[in-house]
C-alpha cells in the first residue's frame, strides 16, 4: 500500500474544517437563514454529543432527550427569574449566551452524574428502556414544577421569554456554533484517547474490558455525562433561538433524530455524526416539506435500509474502500 497523500493524513479533521467553512460562508452569503443554519448545527450537535455514550461505548439510549429539557428548562429560567444570568447572555456577542448554556449543560452533567451510577448498571434494552423511563421522569417533575413558579405567565410547562430577555439572532448564532465545534472536537480528542480507546473495549466486551484493566464504570459515568452536559448546552441554545421552551422538547423524537442520524452515518466514528447529521437535516428539510406526516415513516425505512445492509453506516461503507492505493479504513475516524 502506499502511502496517505497530504490532504488525506487527517481526513477527519478536513472534514470539520469543511463543514465549519461552509456554515461560515452560507453565513457571509446570506444563502441560509441564521434559523436554518442554527438547525443545521443543532443537529450535527445532538448526535455528536449522544455518539460519545452511544457509539463509542455502545450504550443506547432512547431518553437523551430528558438532557435536552434540562438545559432548555435551566437556561430559559435562569434568564427569567435570575438578573445577573439575563445580562450575563447579553455580553460578548454570543460568550454570554455560552456561558450561561455552559451553566445549563452542567445542570444536566450533574443530573446525568448522579443518576449514571445506577442506570448504567443496565446493558443493553434494560438500559435503553431506563433512560425512556427517566425522561418520562423528568417531564412529569417539569410539568409539576414549572407551572407554579409564575401562574400568572406560565401556561402549564410553557415558558415563553418576555421582551427583556431576548437576545440578538447574532449572538444566538454565534454561540450555537462555539458549542458545535467544542462537541466535535471533543468527540475528536476522546477518540483519539486513552479513554475513548477505554469506551470502544466496553463497547466490543465490557467483560473482557473489566478484565483487562479498564475501569469500566468510571469511564462509562465521564462518557454519559459528558454526553449529557454537551445535549444540555445544544438545547439550552436551542430553547433560546426559538425564545422559550415547552414540554415538547422532552418528545421520544428528539432522542430518536439523535439515533437515527448516527446509525446513519456510521456508530463510534467522529465522521459518522457529521456525516449522518448533513444527511439527516437535508432528507428532514425534504420529506417534511413534501411528504408531511409520511416523513417520518420514510425516515423509518431509510434507517431500517441502513441497519440490514450498512450496520456500520456510510462511514462503514467508505472504510472499505482504497483511495490512491491508501485503506480508508486507516485514515477515516
């Protein structure tokens, strides 16, 4: 074989610089509207942040949404009742709101910390049904919670902003995209580390894992509470853009686009979440304009096609190929 040319030595990381470019230039371009181009990134984000539990350790779950919820219900309240945080967002043209989705994604580390330790005693479906039953959970305490805190303004879970504590599509932009490159680049690192080498032995066979010195437990609880504090931040900016948040945010569905777009492009890789979130965000943008209600039914398919005959998703597929005399199974990550 010979050997990589220089373009392709890190594939990996062209590719992020890639999609980053593009966003910036749609962005420079006035193509894309900031809604569209925030969507765009919350998508690559989600599934970013649930491949470090899910496809680096082979952990499935079907609840990651609950951290959704909990980084939109604690950033939008915060900026409601808390002065300080409401003008803290409105600073730096974007590191406010940051900070402050920082602050929400640490509420849902510490909720995913402190529950870990029991969940992820669970393997396989039992775990996966856990985590459905923990989102459940959290909604219910939501819908009991919330609505007392302001009767008057509050419509059962629904909190929409008032005027006061809006901030600018600019910020909200930029912000979105700080977060989005800080999940990809940790997926970057944790792959390319002695603790995502850690997670891939428990996702093969955590047994034999434990056997050979890999602190299973410990690594598990980092990795699905990392997952959780980057989900909590990407719907904690996600709830801001569209000026308040709702009980809907806890939906199944959410868990499921995270999944979907993953399985598609390829589990335990840091090109899969990207590759498959592009793929997603353009099929979803298409089959919800033209085949509403059917969309996700066709989507349901397009995933059952790739689990029977791409298990290991488009990313699977280009690992076996050659590019220039050079395995992409060695380059691509």
């Amino acid at each position: 074989m010979s050997r990589a040319p220089g373009y392709l030595k890190s594939p990996t990381l062209l590719l992020i610089v890639v999609v980053v470019a593009y966003i910036l230039g749609e962005r420079l371009a006035g193509l894309m509207t900031l809604d569209a181009l925030m969507l765009f990134m919350y998508f690559l984000g989600i599934a970013a942040a649930l491949n470090i539990i899910m496809g680096f350790a082979g952990y499935v779950s079907f609840g990651h949404a609950v951290f959704l919820g909990i980084g939109a219900y604690t950033y939008i309240l915060l900026v409601y009742f808390v002065p300080t945080m409401n003008s803290l967002q409105k600073m730096g043209a974007g590191l406010g709101v940051f900070a402050v989705a920082v602050v929400a994604g640490l509420a849902a580390a510490a909720v995913a910390a402190t529950i870990g330790a029991v969940v992820l005693r669970l393997r396989g479906a039992f775990f996966a049904i856990a985590t459905i039953g923990l989102d459940f959970a959290a909604l219910y305490i939501v819908k009991g919670v919330v609505p007392t805190l302001n009767p008057e303004q509050f419509y059962g879970a629904q909190v929409i902003l008032p005027s006061w504590a809006i901030v600018p599509k600019e910020d909200v932009f930029n912000a979105m995209l700080l977060t989005f490159l800080l999940v990809i680049l940790t997926n970057y690192a944790v792959r390319r580390s002695g603790f995502g080498m850690g997670l891939l032995a428990i996702k093969e066979d955590e047994d034999a894992a434990e056997v050979l010195g890999v602190p299973t437990a410990k690594y598990k609880t980092i990795a699905f509470t990392l997952s959780a504090f980057f989900t909590g931040m990407l719907g904690a900016i996600f709830a801001l853009n569209g000026g308040g948040v709702d009980e809907g945010i806890f939906h199944l569905g959410h868990s499921i686009n995270m999944i979907v777009m993953i399985v598609i492009g390829g589990l335990g890789t840091v090109s899969g979440p990207i590759v498959g979130g592009i793929i997603y965000y353009w099929l979803y943008d298409l089959l919800l304009i033209h085949y509403p209600g059917l969309n996700l039914v066709i989507l349901g398919i397009i995933v059952g096609l790739v689990v029977l005959f791409a298990p290991e998703g488009i990313i699977g597929i280009l690992r076996k190929l050659t590019f220039q005399g050079v395995r992409l199974r060695e380059l691509l990550e």
